[in-house]
C-alpha cells in the first residue's frame, strides 16, 4: 500500500483533475445552451402555433340542437311533443375495446342485438370526429346510476340528455302527422351544406306526413357553442355560446277528438275515413287503419318490429289508405248527374226505364246493373236523376255516361280534383287515375273504346280515387263549387297560417245554381228518403243511418258505393290467416257532407270513408260517416239543431219527390 | 468515529465560512448548498400544487419527502466522507449482494422486478442505493491509485461499473442502470482517463449504434428514438407524450399563462404531469421565465458542487464530489432535454421536482456527501 501511494504525484493529479472539471464545465454549458435553444425556440419562435395548438386541444365547437317544434290540433292537443330523456352514447374514438366495454355494459344494462346492430349502422353514417354516437335510447333511472356508478371502467361513453319526439296518440296519427326517425346516408348526402350545417347537432328528420311536409319549419336553427374539454372528453366549461333557434310550433285543422271518433267508428274494418271542413278545406280527420306506434321509428325500430310490419300483407299497417287510390264506385254519381245536368244531356225531368241492365247499340252485351245481382232481380223502372243517385241506379249512368263521353266526363270530374292533388301540404297523396283518351293511349297503348266509358260511368274500370280525393270534391258539393284546397297546417307559432297557391283551382261553375240544390236534395235523399210503397224508392243508405237513428236532429247528404275487388296477391290468397272470402268482397265507400237541406247553418263537414272488403258502402260505411259526422257536429261544434228552426222547405222538397 | 481524529482545520480553502461558517461547520452543512436545495424544492413544490390540480396529499407527501432527505443529508454530512471510503469496498460488495438477492426474491412494481419486501423493513430498491455505492466504489478504487489510470485500473473500474449494472438490467431496469454507469463513467472521465480512448470508446459506440439500432434495439425504443426527429410519426402512441409537452410548453411563451391556469396539465393532457413531465407544467404556467429561473438554481447548485469538488482536499473526495455533480447534471439535462424533445424519452425524474420520495432521499444523501467532504478536514494523507 505504501508503495502505491508514493507513486501519486498529488500537485500533477490535482492539476489533471482541475482540466477534467473545466472540460465538464463547458459541456455542462454548452448542453445547457442547446437546451435554451430549444426552449427559446417552443416558447418564442413557435409560441404562436403551440398556442392555437393548446386552444385547438381544448377547445371544442359542438352543434347545439334546436328544440323541434311542438305539433297541436286545432284545440291546442298535442300531436307530437318532445322528451326528454337520457341516451347512453359513445365516443368512438375514446374506446380502448369495444368488446370489453360493451361486455361491461351488457353486465349493468340490457343491451339487445338490435341495439348493437342500429349502433353499428349509425357508426357508418358520416360523423364529426370526436362526436357521440348514440348506443341506447331511453335510460331508466336505475340504468343511469348503474352506468354512472362504473363510469370509470367505460371510458368514452356517456349518458347525454336529449329530446325525443314522442306521439301522444301513437298509432292515431301514424298516417297524418307521421313520424321522425334518424336521419340516414341517402339523406344526409342529398342536403346542401348548410342544411348540412344546420343539421349538425340533429339525429332526426321528419320521415313521412307531416313531420316531412313541415321539416323545415319543424326543425329550427342549430346553435353552437364552444366549450373546454379535458383529455377523456369531458366538458370542463362552456367558453361562448350562440342559441339556436327552436324550430315553430305549428296547429293544425285536424281535431284529435275526432281522429279518436273515426278511429273508433272503424272498429276492426281495415279501412280510411278522411274528414274535411268545407269552409277552410281544413282536414279535420285523416285516418287509416290498421295502423302502427310510430314511437318505434324514433329511436330506431328493431329489424324484429320492422319485419312484422312489413311482413303483414293483409294488413299492411305502414300503407296509408287516407293517400291511396282505390275504385270509387258508385260515389261519383253525383258528380256525374252533375255533369249531365250541366252540359244538358239531362234535366229534372228525364228519366229512363231501367230494366236492369244496359246495352250499347249495336252490342250484345249487358252491362248489369248491382239489382241483378239480387235475388227479385229486375231494374228500377222509370227513374229520374234524383232516383237514380238515391237509388243508384247503374243503368241510367250507364246511359248518361254512354252519351256524353269519356271527352266531357274527364273534364268535368277534373274540375272535382279527381286524376289530381291539388292539397296544399300532402304532397305526397297519389292521385288516383281520371282516365281519357290521353291516358289510356300513353299507359296502355291502347284506344280508348266506348265500354270503357261505361264501366268508368259508375267508378270501376280504369277510375281510381283516394278517400282523400273524394272528400274534397264531396266539400266541394258542399260549397256548392267553391273550391278550397285541403289541408293540414292551421298555424304557425299562433299565427294563422295563409298558404300562397300557385295555380289555384278555379271554382266549379255550372249553368244553373240550382243544380247544386238538387244534387244536395238527391244525396240527402241517399240518407233519408224512408221506405215507401213503392217499389225500390228508398234512399240506400235509409236504412242504416236515418232509420237506425231516428231520433237524429240533422240531415246528412251522403253517396254510398261499393267497389270490386281488383287484384288480390297470391300470396294473400294462399295465406290461411284470413278468409279468402273477406279478402273477396268488395270495397264499401260513402261520402257525405253535413249539415245538409239547413238553411241556417252552411255544412261544416264533408268525409269520405272507405272500408276495405266492407261489402256495402250503405250499411258499412254509411254508419260509420254518420258516427263521425255526430260526433263533430254534436260533440266538437255542439250545434243544437233544434232550437235552429227546421226548414219547411226542405221538407216540402223531400215530400215533392216522394210523390 | 476515529477519523475525527484526522480532521484538520483549513484556513485557506474558505474565508466565508472561516469567519461566520464556524457554526455550519461544527454542524457540517454548506449554508449556499442547503440554501439553493430549498429553493429549489419550494419551487418543486409549487410546481407540483399546480400540476396535481391542488391535491394538498400528494404535496405533503412530497414536502415529508423533501424534509426526511433533508434530515438523511445532515446525518450522511455529521460522518466523515473518508468513513464511506473505509467502507466502500464492504457496501460494494454488500450492494452486489442485494442485487443478486432481488434476482431471487425481488418483488415487481411498475415493470421493474427491482424491489425488495422484506417483513419490518420498508421495500427498497437496491439498484437505488448503487446509484451512490458505484461511484463511491470507483473513486475509492482510482483515488488510491495513481493518475491518470492506467489500463488494468481501468478494466477493473469497467468490471466494477458493468457487474451492478447488468444485475440491475436483469431487473428490466434500463434507466437505472444507464445512470448507475453514467456515475461510475464520471470518476472514470474525472480521474483523467486518456482522451483517445475516450474518443476511441465514443467512436466505437457510434459506430455500434447503427447495428445496436438495427439488430438488438427492441421496436418500442426505436420508436422512441424516432420520435425525437418526428414526433407526428405515430401521435396517439409514442408521440403523444412528447407532442402534448411541447405544446405545453410552447403556448407556455415568455411569461407563461399564469400560476395554475395551464390548460395542458389541468386538462390531463399532459400525461406523467406530476413525475417526468413536471417540467412541462412549469413552463407552461410560468414560461420561460420560469424555466430560466430554474435552469439558473441548478447552475448555483452545479457551480457550488463543483466548487466543493475543485476545493476538497484529497483525490476520492474530488472523484466523488465531481462524479455527483455530474450525475446530477445529467438527470436534470436529460429529464429537460426529454420533455422539450431534444432526446428520446426515457423514464428520468427532474431532481427534487419531480413527485417522488425515494429519488428525492437518494439525492439528498448526495449531496450529504457532498457537504461532508465540504465540512470535514482533509485526510491527512501519508
């Protein structure tokens, strides 16, 4: 050891050591030079990209939704409101493992396949990144707290609040006012970009009636706001932010009361019945049957609930029979006669004798009329116009129809709004098929024959009307000509909703006004003329209205009809769930308005029922009109018609014919 | 305690503490060393109420980290530093033997197999307590021998650095071991080991990365490595870290955004905000001002270190005193340079700021021996 140490030269070491200390020294600085480089070169150089770079970290701008607008009937009920309720949504982008989460989830909470397949469906839709998708609507408050509870093992999902359209009446207004639902691709790619924009916070768009007719006043402006967000997305504070603008809340002529009437007064029939104030053309009700919860379409309906209803081909609850054309058979009589009356092929006095069928000359075949299929057989005898349309005798349209051609038909029921859609808000209503020359030489490339005209004389053949259609040319009868579109929208926000109408219809005139008096005589007729001696003299629809009801306190004009069949799928025919012979049997149709024959008060409703395989417009859908047509006149508008003095006239008039 | 016999007064190596430091004397502290220490951990501590987003535990815990290393460093200072050279060699071997232990009972925490739980004791790490024992070693071993060393010196200064440090690599422990040989390195450098082998291991090195790089290098290094040229290479993963910390500190701009508005580290976008990556709250809230005036406590401290070891009396005293300055250099270069992205990330805490007792305790024992060598007398050497 001492060896060793004798070896050091101390003054020679301490000088080596002092050179290495200094060496490290200047590394020390020159390390640190570099360093304040760097630091210089973040903080002052870069300072004004790293700053947008924090803000854009932090900052985030989301869409704010607006409220959509509330829907009322005309007495302020509401039709389609908004709840709240709490969503469970997912961040995509903030998932560490979808199967683990969703593991996690299906352990607190029921998450069906149904929920997992619509929340993959939306995940492929376009989306702002960072932006919530949502997993399941409606929490229950159990669901929440559970979800809450174990918020830290979920990283990326949350439960966001949230408005949802919720129909009161469900499946009443299924057809009318129709339905939102989530907004998908084909839609989302067919907006511009500002609808797009205004669409940024919004998971749902009026899919049919209504909520489509009147999107864009139902929906508002979106708002924006900016907020801070932490790294795990959570919104730490709201920074700005800019309202949005509640989309308006619209009235509507419809009366909830009486959509709930004519829903009862259908029973179990498959069937429309469309109610129209003739006054405003307001539609009062609009009813198809069978029907479906249009709540399933909000949040998402399950492929299951889909399935059966698309599967069910009899009932075939999503078509709206309110919008789609069928035969109008025997309802357009009165028109008829009316076109008659007005280009002079008849007057009060013509009459034929009816023996029961037609014959074109120079043709052999006969064109039955309905009598001959009942057992006495035989026609109606000398008949008039106003027998006829009470009687509905075929034969005399037959012959009416026969002389004054397809030619002066089609222009005439044009003016009626038939082959047309002249609704100011139901854009999407079919129009049916007012068959001409025209029509039939471009759809089936055929002439058009004169048997043709024949069997369009009493609403078959080619003629094919929506119950929709037939109310409003009933109101039209009702206005004696004067035309008003029909319509839905009543108000917008309280205001009264004035509709600006391109090519108005212009209103029906005919030669002499005092046809409309006897049309309305005849059709009342329909309804009241009782049984009498003589030999089918009777109204058709006597019986199962004015007779049923004796006590009833106002009179109706009514025209029944009833409509063959035309095609039915094998499908249904093959199906063992339903008679085949019910499925067979025609259609009954009947049209009305009231108050009819009074003096003092104008009609107030004009309705067209249609009652799917019904059999019989009169005994069927008459009733059914007649409910309807009581409960708006005696329940809604509470007219007392006996304290209104009853019309002599009228009287003598129905007392005239009779004779 | 027979070394106090050895002490001897020195007037000549300080006129402060000759006139008024008779008092820091007796109690053997270094009164601009302990005054520069508490700056800095007030500072750390003021720090570290902000990024925890006012977690009063987490401070307290730390301020009772800082005050037991405060109180370790005054009872490593009462002893003579010659006292540790006595026993350099038995805590060496002593140290190798913990070592080996944890190889058979270590307990894991944190990815590390590296700790010790033994039944009355706290766990420790072993690999820790070789962060001092390896540089004591060393400078025992050269300063006893003559300057600059000669070659078998230096193989066997080698041997005694590489033996703990591949036991603490075993321990999946890379960090620590990359730092308990850089402390060892230092005596090597500081004893005046011949700059062409210096420069000659530094080329060899070079040279061998490219292959280390493209042979040996596991895949979550060397995305490490090549997210210091392009952090937005991969920016949710190996990136994000480095990304999110030079946003933080670079909308932190010259005066910073104010004490405790840092919106990086109070949105969490900062991660590892309370340990590695506390450097980039503090420039974020007090800017580069801040980061200045931190750089500048450090270089107090640096300067006074080496002060102590350019004035100490003997050549172990200096190798340890230098090695410890360097060492502690290195954490706060390479913990700095890491977060503003002038190197790879690796897992270094910056000294007495970062959130964590242990580091805290093993720094302070530092520079107890640095306030020791300071404080006591010169050995009295043959």
């Amino acid at each position: 050891m001492v060896g060793k140490w004798q070896l050091k030269d101390h003054e020679a070491e301490k000088k080596l050591f002092n050179h290495r200390l200094v060496v490290a020294g200047v590394f020390i600085v020159v390390l640190f030079a570099a360093l304040i480089l760097q630091l210089v070169n973040l903080q002052i150089y870069q300072h004004e990209y790293f700053t947008a770079r924090s803000d854009g970290n932090r900052m985030h701008s989301q869409y704010v939704p607006p409220a959509r607008g509330l829907i009322f009937d005309r007495s302020g009920n509401l039709l389609a409101e908004n709840q709240p309720i709490f969503t469970l949504t997912v961040v995509p982008e903030q998932v560490e493992s979808f199967d683990e989460t969703l593991e996690i989830l299906n352990r607190l909470i029921r998450l069906t396949d149904d929920d997992i397949e619509q929340f993959n469906s939306r995940l492929q839709r376009n989306r702002v990144p960072f932006s919530s998708v949502p997993l399941r609507y409606i929490l229950d408050e159990e669901e929440k707290s559970k979800v809450a509870v174990n918020g830290h093992l979920l990283p990326g999902i949350s439960i966001e609040p949230q408005l949802v359209r919720r129909y009161p009446l469900a499946g009443l207004t299924a057809h009318s006012v129709g339905y939102v639902s989530e907004i998908n691709r084909e839609e989302l790619d067919s907006l511009s970009d500002a609808e797009k924009e205004n669409y940024g916070g919004t998971n749902h768009r009026g899919k049919t009636g209504i909520e489509r007719t009147y999107e864009d006043l139902l929906h508002g402006t979106v708002g924006y706001e900016i907020v801070e967000k932490n790294n795990r997305g959570q919104v730490m504070r709201r920074l700005d932010r800019t309202d949005p603008v509640a989309g308006k809340n619209i009235t509507l002529h419809m009366d909830a009361q009486l959509q709930i009437a004519a829903e009862n007064a259908l029973g179990d029939f498959r069937g429309a019945v469309v109610a129209i104030d003739p006054n405003t053309g307001g539609i009062l009700a609009m009813v198809s049957k069978p029907t479906f919860n249009p709540n399933l379409f909000v949040t998402g309906i399950s492929s299951k609930d889909y399935d059966i209803l698309v599967k069910d081909e009899v009932n075939t609850p999503l078509f709206d029979r309110t919008t789609n054309p069928y035969p109008p058979g025997s309802t357009i009589k009165p028109f008829l006669g009316l076109a008659g009356l007005h280009h002079e092929h008849i007057d009060y006095d013509f009459a034929i004798e009816d023996p029961g069928y037609f014959r074109l000359p120079g043709v052999s075949y006969r064109w039955g009329d309905y009598t001959l299929r009942t057992q006495i057989g035989g026609g109606h005898g000398h008949t008039d116009l106003m027998k006829a349309i009470y009687q509905s005798c075929d034969t005399f349209f037959y012959d009416l129809g026969n002389r004054m051609g397809i030619d002066t038909i089609h222009d005439f029921m044009a003016k009626f709004g038939f082959g047309n859609n002249f609704a100011v808000d139901i854009a999407y209503a079919r129009t049916g098929v007012l068959p001409s020359r025209e029509w039939k030489m471009a759809s089936r490339g055929e002439p058009w024959y004169p048997g043709d005209t024949i069997n369009s004389s009493i609403g078959q053949g080619y003629m094919w009307a929506t119950p929709l259609q037939l109310a409003t040319a009933v109101s039209i009868i009702a206005n004696e000509g004067k035309v008003v579109s029909p319509r839905m929208l009543k108000a917008v926000d309280g205001e009264l909703f004035e509709p600006i109408i391109e090519n108005p219809m212009p209103d029906v005139m005919v030669n002499d006004s005092d046809y409309w008096r006897y049309i309305e005589d005849a059709m009342t007729m329909v309804v009241h003329r009782p049984f009498s001696d003589q030999f089918r003299d009777y109204g058709t629809a006597y019986e199962s209205i004015a007779m049923a009801d004796r006590e009833m306190s106002y009179k109706m004009a009514g025209k029944s009809g009833s409509a063959q069949v035309v095609g039915i799928s094998q499908d249904i025919l093959s199906s063992s769930d339903i008679m085949v012979s019910d499925l067979n049997k025609d259609h009954g149709l009947f049209i009305s308005f009231a108050p009819a024959q009074n003096s003092q008060i104008a009609p107030q409703i004009a309705i067209a029922v249609f009652v799917e395989n019904g059999e019989h417009g009169s005994s069927v859908a008459g009733p059914i009109a007649k409910q309807v047509i009581d409960t708006y006149l005696l329940d809604i508008l509470k007219l007392d018609f006996f304290t209104v003095e009853d019309t002599p006239h009228s009287e003598k008039q129905v007392r005239a014919s009779d004779e | 305690m027979n070394n106090r016999d050895f002490i001897r007064q020195a007037p000549r190596t300080e006129s402060s503490s000759n006139r008024s430091g008779s008092i820091w004397r007796f109690v053997h502290t270094d009164p601009p060393l302990l005054v520069g220490l508490i700056l800095i951990c007030c500072f750390g501590l003021l720090v570290l109420y902000s990024a925890s987003d006012g977690n009063e535990t987490v401070v307290r815990r730390q301020a009772l980290g800082i005050v037991v290393g405060i109180l370790a460093m005054f009872i490593v200072s009462q002893f003579n530093v010659h006292v540790f050279r006595s026993w350099a060699l038995s805590m060496y071997g002593a140290g190798l033997a913990l070592l080996a232990l944890v190889l058979i009972i270590g307990v894991e925490a944190g990815g590390a197999r590296s700790w010790i739980d033994l039944p009355g004791i706290p766990s420790f790490q072993p690999s820790e307590i070789m962060k001092i024992v390896v540089p004591l070693m060393i400078a025992w071993y050269l300063g006893s021998r003559p300057l600059p060393p000669r070659f078998k010196h230096l193989f066997w200064s080698a041997l005694m650095i590489l033996i703990p440090a591949v036991l603490i690599i075993i321990q999946n422990d890379t960090g620590t071991a990359i730092m308990v040989m850089m402390s060892g390195l230092f005596v090597v450098l500081l004893a005046g080991i011949r700059w062409r082998i210096v420069i000659t291991g530094f080329l060899a090195l070079l040279l061998a990365s490219p292959a280390w790089y493209l042979f040996l290098a596991p895949e979550h290094i060397k995305i490490r490595i090549l997210t210091v040229f392009n952090p937005y290479l991969d920016p949710t993963g190996a990136g994000y870290n480095i990304i999110q910390s030079q946003i933080a500190i670079g909308s932190g701009g010259v005066y910073g955004k104010g004490y405790g508005n840092g919106a990086q580290s109070h949105l969490d976008f900062i991660p590892e905000s309370n340990t590695d990556f506390i450097l980039a709250v503090l420039a974020e809230e007090f800017g580069l001002l801040g980061i200045l005036f931190l750089i500048c406590l450090y270089l107090f401290i640096l300067l006074r270190s080496s002060y102590i070891a350019y004035s100490a009396k003997d050549m172990f005293s200096r190798l340890l005193a230098g090695s410890i300055t360097l060492t502690f250099f290195m954490y706060v270069f390479v913990n700095m340079a890491m977060v503003s992205g002038l190197l790879p990330v690796i897992g270094l805490p910056l000294p007495l700021i970062s959130r964590g007792g242990t580091a805290i305790v093993t720094f302070f024992v530092c520079f107890g021996l640095l306030m020791s060598i300071q404080t006591h007398g010169r050995l009295k050497e043959a």
